[in-house]
C-alpha cells in the first residue's frame, strides 16, 4: 500500500514540472502587452484631456484690462533750479553782555520783549564809579581855578610861564579822569546794540555779573540770510542778484523769496562746493535764524521741453522707465482695447510735480500717471483718470 502512494505522488509531481507549450507563452505575452498598452493608452489619453481642459480654464479666463490713470506728454518751458540745502540766519545777532563786572541792580526789559536801539536792559552798580566821577569834577574845579590864578599872575609878570603849564595840566588830567569815570558808568548801564527781539532773560537782581557774561540774546528779525552751498559745477551759471526760492519745514505750504547777495570766491576743497548767501525781508517775523531751508536758485526757463508728471516714473534698478498707453487693436467682441508697453527714459530737471524727459518720450505721447504697480510689458489696460487712483506726489531727494 506504501509504495503504491509513493509511485502515485512521484508521478503527479513529474506531471507537475511539464512545461507549458509555446503557444501557451506566446499568448501569455500578448495578452499582457495587451493589457499595457491598454492601461498607458488610458491614462495618456487622461492625462491630454486635462491639459486641454486646464488651457481651455485660462483661455476663457483672460484678467481684465487694468484701470490706470493717463496723461499726454507736453512740450512746454520747464523752469530750470539749482538745489541746495542751506539755513535760515540772522543779519543781526548778538548775545547782549556786560563789558565790566558788577552786581546787577535793576533789570529793564522783559523776556521777549521788542527793544529799539539803545534802550537799556540791565543796570550794574555804579555807585563807587559815580562818588569817584564826583571827586574828579571836583579836582576839575580847582584845577580851572588854579590855572586862572597863574594866567592872571602871569599877565602882570608876577607867574611864571610854568605855573601856568603845571595848572593846565592839572586841569587836563581831571578832565580825562572826569571821562573815565563818565565811560565806566556808561558801560555799566547795559543797553541794546540794535533794535531787535529780545531772548530768554539769564540773569537776576542781585546777581554777580563777570565782564561777557550773558544777559539775554537780541536778534533782528527784519532781515535775514540764507546761507547754502552748491557743486562747484554751478559756478557757471551762478551770480549775485539772482532770484531764489526756498521752502522751511515749519511753513511747507509756503515758498519764501530771497536774492543771491555774495558768492563765496573760493571752492572749499574738502567738499568741492561753493558758500552762496541770499538776503530777504521777513515780514511778520516768521522765519526764524537756525532753520533748515531747501533752496532753488532760479535759472533761465528751458523752452519746448517735454514733461510729464512725475507720479509716471517708476525708479527701477534697471533704470528709469514709464508706460506709455498704445492702441492694441480689437478685442473679442470687437472693441477697441488698449496695452502698457515699457520706456526706459532719460528725466531731467524737476518742478511743480513735473519732470523733463530727455529721452524715451515724445510730446503726445500718453503715459501712465497712476497704477503702474500692477502692469507689466504689453498689459491691457483701460483709461480711468480718477483722482482716487492717483499716488501722492514724491519729490526725490537731492
């Protein structure tokens, strides 16, 4: 029974290891190359499709034309400045001090005050100074007499000629120490140089007062200087008498005028520019000395010069360009539509919220004055000059 299994299994499994015929192969392969192609096939085709599908999303979904401001591009005379930096400085300033020492005894003035010329501020004590310009009037007294006294004896050759030098002398020396006296009272009564504006008071009745020791600042604000600086360059075009205009941080709504006064003749080495001084009226005391100024000096006008605003520049590190608006035929429904394309431009001088253009720009040309930060190069657009679209103007710094 043993060996009757054993012959039984040993013959399955030679059946077992039969291989399969080349047809049964051959099938197999195509049957699988079959399902392959079938599969790569499907998912090629899947995979077309949803480009075709994506291209057709952003083909029917062109953004629309951007809205931005426009503005024609003129051919006009552009005034020409020359800027500098400066401050605003007095004509007439001084710190009002004590010439001597003494204490003070009484203070005339108030802080603030408006003074005229030679009204008196502060008192200093005076009254050793004024006992010793007594006692030499009194010496001045008997020198007159004795010097009458040996004219008179003289005349009747009862004198000398020199009795009557010595008593003129005398008479001489109590005159000048009458003098002294009269100055050193004089220099302790503290008065206004100028008529002026009165500072913050620094001294006190009662107080020791050192020979230059500050009482109280005076300037004149009637006329004032603008004083400023300009490259070396300008020194061609530069001369006393011109006009200049000038703005304050304090009053920037306001251009203040001022004429050129004196030109520096000489170039400082060290920064290769020229010290320039203008003079001005200050009617209602409005500037003050110290202030910073921004100064133009008023050129003769340039004629036809092309300008547009200055919101149309955009400052790139490749340069300096604009858009300009140009027709870009019809659209899909058959309307006229319009594209940004990009100038590199060449600007020039500044003024009024307007630049000169050099190069990159014609008169006539329409350029973009507001909404350039969502453009690009061949951009549609569309025209909309509304004020709320316009940037505020920036005026580069120079």
């Amino acid at each position: 029974m043993d060996s009757v299994s054993s012959e039984h299994i040993a013959e399955t499994a030679r059946k077992e290891r039969v291989p399969p015929s080349r047809g049964k192969v051959a099938f197999r392969f195509v049957l699988m190359a079959l399902v392959l192609t079938l599969v790569g096939g499907g998912l090629y085709g899947f995979d077309q499709f949803r480009k075709g599908m994506i291209a057709k999303f952003f083909a029917g979904n062109v953004p629309p034309p951007a809205a931005v401001s426009a503005e024609v591009a003129v051919s006009e005379a552009m005034p020409r400045m020359l800027d500098g930096i400066g401050t605003v400085a007095a004509v007439h300033q001084v710190t009002v001090a004590p010439e001597v020492g003494g204490r003070v005894t009484a203070i005339f003035f108030e802080a603030g005050a408006t003074v005229s010329a030679g009204a008196p501020l502060v008192q200093l004590n005076d009254g050793p100074d004024r006992a010793d310009l007594a006692a030499d009037h009194a010496q001045a007294t008997f020198a007159q007499l004795t010097l009458d006294r040996s004219k008179t004896l003289a005349a009747k050759k009862f004198g000398t000629q020199e009795a009557v030098d010595q008593g003129q002398s005398q008479l001489d020396a109590a005159k000048a120490a009458i003098a002294r006296a009269e100055a050193v009272i004089a220099q302790k009564l503290v008065r206004a140089p100028f008529a002026g504006q009165l500072g913050v008071r620094q001294v006190e009745v009662g107080q020791y007062l050192a020979a230059g020791t500050a009482v109280v600042t005076l300037t004149d604000l009637e006329q004032l200087y603008v004083n400023f600086t300009l490259p070396e360059q300008a020194r061609s075009v530069l001369s006393v008498g011109q006009s200049v205009q000038f703005k304050a941080d304090a009053f920037a709504d306001r251009t203040f005028s001022a004429t050129v006064s004196t030109v520096e003749p000489q170039v400082d080495s060290g920064t290769r520019t020229i010290k320039v001084q203008a003079s001005l009226r200050n009617p209602g005391h409005l500037l003050l000395p110290g202030m910073f100024a921004k100064v133009q000096v008023v050129l003769p006008s340039q004629s036809n010069v092309v300008t547009i605003p200055e919101t149309a520049v955009d400052y790139t590190a490749y340069g300096e360009l604009v858009y300009l608006v140009r027709d870009a035929g019809a659209d899909a429904k058959g309307q006229p539509s319009l594209k940004a394309v990009q100038s590199f431009v060449k600007t020039g001088s500044h003024h009024d919220g307007k630049v000169a253009i050099l190069e990159g720009v014609v008169a006539g040309d329409r350029v973009v004055s507001a909404g350039q930060v969502k453009l690009h190069n061949g951009a549609a657009v569309v025209l909309a000059n509304d004020t709320a679209l316009i940037k505020p103007t920036v005026t580069p710094l120079n």
